[in-house]
C-alpha cells in the first residue's frame, strides 16, 4: 500500500457466513494486536439474553435505525435474515483519524459498499472447512429453528462465492488458533508491520 500515508488508519473487513467464528476470531485479534477498533454494528435484530448492548451490537428499534439511515451515519447497512444491520460510521472515521487499525466484522454485501468507499481496505473472508462443519456449527449455537438453520446454509454458498471473488484473502477456520494467526499476518502485512 505504497500510496497510503503512514499516519492514517486502516480499515480491516472481515466477512464469512454465519457459524463460521468471525466474532471470536476477531476477538483473539483485537487481543493481539495493538491499536485496534473493533466496529461494533447496530441492528434491529432483538438482543439474545447473553448479549451486552454496546459490547455485541448496538441494538435499535427499526424506527432508530431509519433514523439513521436518514442521517447519513451509517457506513453500510443491509436486511440480514428479516433484521437490520449496519456500521457505525462515526465510529470508524474516528479510528481511521486516529491512526487505529478499524476492523469491521460484517457480511459481504457490507463489504462490497466498504471497498468503494476505503479502496484500500484489507478484505478477508473467513471460511468454513466444509459445509457439513458449518451446519455443526450453527446448530450447536441453538440460536436458530431448523427452518433458520437451512436459510443460513443456502446463503452460505452465495457468501462463500462471493467471497472467493471479491475478498483477496481467504482464511479457513479448520484450526481456530491457525486461522487467528493467520489473520494476524495478513493485517500486519497489510499495516506496516507489529504493533
């Protein structure tokens, strides 16, 4: 990224299907590495009892979201399974002015609108080794009813595709620590080296 000034941030888009350990791999790499901001998305999808509004997402009503659609304060923002999705752009443009690394975990249409905005952003998608794995995967989460379950799956495939065209980096979560490794070299690779 030769014309990329040594004082600006980075955005990092890390894309993959549901199930297949974006957030926990994005964790482990905030973790890791120094610097770093870790998007937090805002949804009208309702808060599972586990979640922490703020921590997980920032949960809104549709009425709010419109809100903010409206205001031009979303960075990109999707319907993901009936529910709202988006990213904070105030967020990510402060990261970006101070220097920080601005990871944002979001699906492939998100990704796709964040490359034309930030040409140079690093994509990465993770994938599934197998789509068997995959189904373990959201099932063991019981989150979803059988029906869900084999939506997330079908649209898998097209996220994968999608993925294998427009995302230059594609790390398989066979290995949870491997693929976290993996994704911590490429952003250094991508960044100017270790924080």
């Amino acid at each position: 990224m030769e014309g990329r000034k040594a004082s600006s941030g980075k955005i990092v888009v890390i894309s993959g299907p549901s199930g297949v350990g974006k957030s926990t791999i994005c964790r482990e790499v905030v973790k890791r590495l120094g610097n770093v901001y870790l998007s937090v998305s805002v949804t009208t999808r309702p808060k599972a009892e586990s979640e922490v509004d703020g921590r997980d997402y920032w949960f809104l009503s549709p009425k709010q979201f419109q809100e903010r659609i409206d205001k031009g304060l979303l960075l990109e923002y999707a319907e993901v399974f009936g529910n709202l999705y988006g990213t904070p752009k105030d967020k990510v443009d402060e990261a970006i002015k101070a220097n920080k690394i601005a990871i944002l975990e979001i699906d492939v249409q998100g990704g796709r609108a964040v490359k034309k905005i930030y040409p140079d952003a690093v994509m990465i998608f993770i994938a599934p080794p197998a789509k068997k794995d995959l189904a373990k995967r959201i099932n063991g989460r019981g989150r979803d009813k059988l029906e869900a379950t084999e939506k997330r799956l079908n649209i898998a495939d097209s996220e994968i595709a999608i993925g294998r065209k427009y995302y230059p980096y594609m790390v398989v979560n066979d290995d949870l620590q491997k693929a976290i490794n993996d994704v911590v070299n490429i952003i250094q690779q991508n960044t100017g080296g270790k924080e």
